[in-house]
C-alpha cells in the first residue's frame, strides 16, 4: 500500500491553501471597523472658550442704603463721605455693591436712621444709629456746616455707619471669619437631614431617659428657624432613642466641688463619636445629614463634663464638631424629671435649654454671620408677637454668601473638567456630559444677571449650576476611564490580538517563502530549457 503525497492532498493544494488564509484575513480586515465603532469612545468637544469667559464675568449684588436724616443737605455730604469710606471694601465685601442715598424711610432696600438713644440697633431691615442728644436736635435747625462739623468731626458718624455698614451687610469679609467658616460650615446643599438622637451610655445603670418630649421642643426652637431659612434650604427631620452607646475611651476622672466627676479632654472631642457603635443616621438618602446628639452618661462616668487645654472644667457641656453636628452632654440632677414616673424621659422643660443650644449650633453650621457684638436686635414688638430667630440682615448676608460660594464652586469645578478632558486624551465625553455643562453656563449667567434684582433668585440659579457641574464631574462614563489608563487598554488587548495575529502572519510569510522559492525555481527552470534549445539549433546549423 502506498502513502498518499501530501502536497497531493485537496487542503494542501497551493491554491486552495491560499484561499484558506485569505479568508482568514478578509474576516479580520472585515470585523476591524466593526471593532473600532464597538471600542472606540465618544468624546464630544466642551465649550471650554465660554468657560474660561465666564471667569472674567463678576457677580455683583447692588445694595440700597437710604439714610434718613433731618438736614438733607449735610445728609448728602454724610453719605458722600460714607460712600467713600465704604468703596475700598467693595471687593473684599463679596461683590456688595452698596449704594447710599438720602431721603425719608424707604420699603426698598435698607434704612438707617439716625436716633438719640444707646448702642446701634437693628429691626427688620432698618438700622437705628444712635447720636447723643446734642448731636442733632440741638443743631436741627441750624446751619449745614454745624451739622457735619458735629456728627462727622466732633463723633466721626460717618466713620461709625461706614463700619457698621460694612459688618452688617459684608460679615464674611474678614480672614478670622473666612477661615472660621472654612473649618466649620456645611458645604452648600439645598437639601439636609436633621438628625436628633439621644444617646444613653447605659440604659441599664438607671441614668438614663427612654423618652423626651422631642416634638414640642422642635416646635418651639427648630421651626421658626426653619422657616426663615427655606430660602435657602429644605430640612428633613428625623430622631431616634438609643439605650447603649458606650464611649470608645474612658473618661479622666477630676475633683470638682469636692466630689468625683469625669472630664472630656480636647482630644477626646475630636473621637468622642463612636461611629463603630452608633448607628446615628437612620435613613436611606443622598442628603446631607447634620447631627444633633444628647448624650447621657451612665452612673458610672458621671458627671461628664468638658475640659479646656489647661484640663479645667468648662461651664458649657456643648462642643461643635466642624461639618457634622452638635453635641451636648447631659448630667440629672440627683432629682431629675427625667426619673419621675414609670418611664424615665426628658420632659419639654428640661429640653427647652438643650434645644435652644442645638438651634444656636445649627446656626454655626449653616454659616448664618451673627449680629457684630456693639449691635443689638430690637425687642420693641407685640405681646404674641414671635421673635425672630435672626435678622434680616443676616439672612440677607447669607444669601448673598451662599450665592457667591455656589458660583465660585461652580467655576472650579467646570474648569477642573476642562483641564481633566484635555489632559486625558482618551476620557469620553458624551452628550449627557456636555449638556451638563452647557446648562451649568446658562444657570451661571441667569444668577449674574438675577445677582442685580434678588438674592434668592440668584441662590436658586447657582444651586442648580452647582447641581449640575458635580454631576457632570462625578459622570460613570467619565470616572471609569481615572482608574483604566492607556497601559491597561495594552494590557488587556496584547494577549488576545497575540495569539490571533501570530499564526496568520506566520501563515502569510510562509506563504510568501514558498512562492519565491517556486517563482526562482520556474525561472531556473526556464534558463535550462532555453540553452537545450539554443544547443539544439547549433546542432542542427553544423
């Protein structure tokens, strides 16, 4: 039996076999555009000019300030020279453009007028700037110059209503405060939870309370406070009792009064909350939450108060943790309300201090400024009438802050997407992405030009540039390709194209061997034919 020759056989014909990886490779050329549209990304161009224009565009509050006076022409010289005083800080007030006028009281803007009486005081948004008695109504009817040589050299009230005005409507400006709203305000979200707990160290030692009377407390300390500020915020509310939170240190134990107690060092602030134990947020939300904690110590650690850094007791039992919440550590009396009854718990009056504590800090945390301290709130209002939380200067303050705090934010972060897009060639940058910040410009643009008519407008509109600048940051699509550099996309692709690409190269320069090995073989082959001929022609000629 013989062998069959395999150069004999139908697939290893030369053809045949050339057919074979032709196929191979008009496959792969094929399926390469296909690829390429399935593997490549989408990387749309961002408006990166009207970005970086954006910048140059100021965001400017205009601010009204009527001064009523009873000399109208030295009022004109008061305010020219309060004007001047006040044009230096125009800048550094957060983009407060004030501007002063002389006339009777007004419901646009703000009103000072001047009275004999104490130290300056506010009410709604009017100030009342005290001169003494022989400062005005003594010179009423006299001479301008006696009037400006009075108020303006003899008690420089130019100069006293140029830095009240500049602490009243720019409170922000100063470093001490700019740094101080740095370390302990909330970020900017138009949403929060307000989270109140009660934390009993041990319900079983019997220094505990199981309930408190929560619901009057917010009533009367959390709600008119509320209330003002939704212009700037929604508040969601939520509380909760827990029977065992044990601290993660133990107390030092002090002499205070001759008898023992237990202290919390300023390092033990910084720890105290046991964030392995206490479950203190019980809701399922995105929200910012800013806590409130009651803390009760057990029998055993109390009473539980705070020490300053030379390790002497502090008469506040309050402390603030920056950017969280509120804390206060209640020590019962030995005869507490809290243990009468069946059910030990904190009734509306023993909460009545603590939760006039937590407003305070809440107002902290949000970054409302605070009267200065020579500046009183007035009190002059009906029997039912509620006091205000705070001033509308204040809140006004705030607004203007918060506003410009979104649009700064805002910028830096869209310039912080142009940057990362342009350093990172490969980042995809699809339609969601760039509508994103598209809109974020236009909510830009409307809150500088809501900036010269309200506040609030402009609040609303650079809350939703904000809104819209951390989504297109914080994009999927844009994140996944931080953590998958160039290297791993090699990483990935070399073992599979490998093991396809090096057969079917092998395959086609083999097959480029063999055919110029045939090509030089059929010449050789010709040659010698064509010299047999030419002999035999030779032959036949002799």
């Amino acid at each position: 039996m013989t062998s069959a020759n395999p150069s004999e056989l139908c697939f290893e014909n030369v053809r045949t076999r050339r057919l074979i990886i032709a196929s191979y490779w008009t496959v792969v050329l094929l399926a390469i555009p296909l690829w390429w549209k399935t593997t490549s990304i989408e990387r749309l161009s961002l408006p990166t000019s009207r970005v970086y224009a954006e910048r140059s565009r100021e965001l400017s509050f205009p601010v009204e300030v009527n001064v009523a006076t009873w000399n109208k022409q030295g009022g004109k010289t008061l305010v020219q020279d309060v004007q001047a005083r006040l044009q230096p800080h125009k800048m550094e007030a957060g983009a407060v453009d004030v501007k002063l006028s002389v006339g009777e009281r007004s419901d646009v803007g703000y009103n000072v007028v001047f009275d004999h009486g104490g130290a300056p005081v506010v009410e709604g948004r009017e100030l009342h700037l005290n001169v003494h008695p022989e400062d005005g109504s003594k010179y009423a009817d006299y001479s301008t110059i006696v009037f400006l040589v009075i108020l303006c050299i003899a008690h420089d009230v130019s100069g006293r209503l140029a830095d009240i005005l500049t602490k009243l409507l720019n409170p922000y400006s100063t470093h001490s405060a700019s740094r101080a709203l740095t370390q302990h305000v909330m970020k900017y979200s138009p949403r929060y939870r307000l989270a109140f707990t009660l934390l009993n160290e041990d319900a079983t030692s019997g220094n505990a309370a199981l309930m408190w009377d929560i619901q009057g407390a917010i009533q009367k300390h959390f709600v008119p406070l509320l209330e003002k500020l939704s212009y700037l915020h929604n508040f969601t509310i939520e509380s909760q009792v827990q029977f065992h939170a044990p601290l993660a240190f133990e107390p030092r134990r002090i002499q205070h009064d001759g008898r023992e107690a237990h202290g919390l060092t300023q390092e033990d602030l910084t720890v105290f909350i046991n964030s392995a134990e206490w479950t203190l947020s019980s809701s399922v939300s995105n929200d910012p939450v800013i806590h409130f904690v009651l803390f009760i110590p057990s029998s055993s650690n109390s009473p539980l108060h705070i020490l300053d850094n030379e390790g002497s007791l502090i008469q506040s039992n309050a402390f603030l943790l920056p950017q969280w919440g509120g804390i206060i550590l209640f020590n019962p009396a030995h005869d507490p309300s809290i243990l009468k009854g069946s059910t030990p718990q904190l009734n509306f009056s023993d909460l009545s201090p603590i939760f006039n504590t937590f407003a305070y800090q809440l107002l902290t945390l949000l970054g409302v400024p605070g009267l200065p301290a020579n500046i009183q709130v007035s009190h002059e209002s009906d029997g039912d009438a509620r006091q205000e939380p705070f001033t509308d200067w204040e809140l006004d303050a705030l607004l203007r802050w918060r506003a410009s705090e979104n649009v700064q934010s805002s910028m830096e972060t869209l310039e912080a997407i142009v940057r990362l897009v342009g350093q990172i060639e490969n980042m995809p940058v699809g339609q969601d992405v760039v509508g994103d910040v598209q809109h974020a410009l236009e909510a830009l643009s409307e809150a500088r030009e809501a900036s010269r008519r309200s506040p609030v407008t402009t609040l609303k509109h650079s809350s939703r540039a904000l809104t819209l600048t951390s989504r297109a940051f914080f994009n999927p699509g844009m994140l996944a390709l931080l953590y998958f550099p160039a290297e791993h996309t090699y990483a990935v692709y070399t073992p599979l194209f490998a093991s396809v690409a090096a057969p079917l190269i092998g395959a086609v320069l083999r097959e480029l061997m063999a055919w110029k090995r045939a090509r030089k073989a059929s010449q050789g082959q010709g040659a010698t034919a064509e010299t047999q001929d030419d002999r035999k022609e030779g032959a036949k000629d002799e």
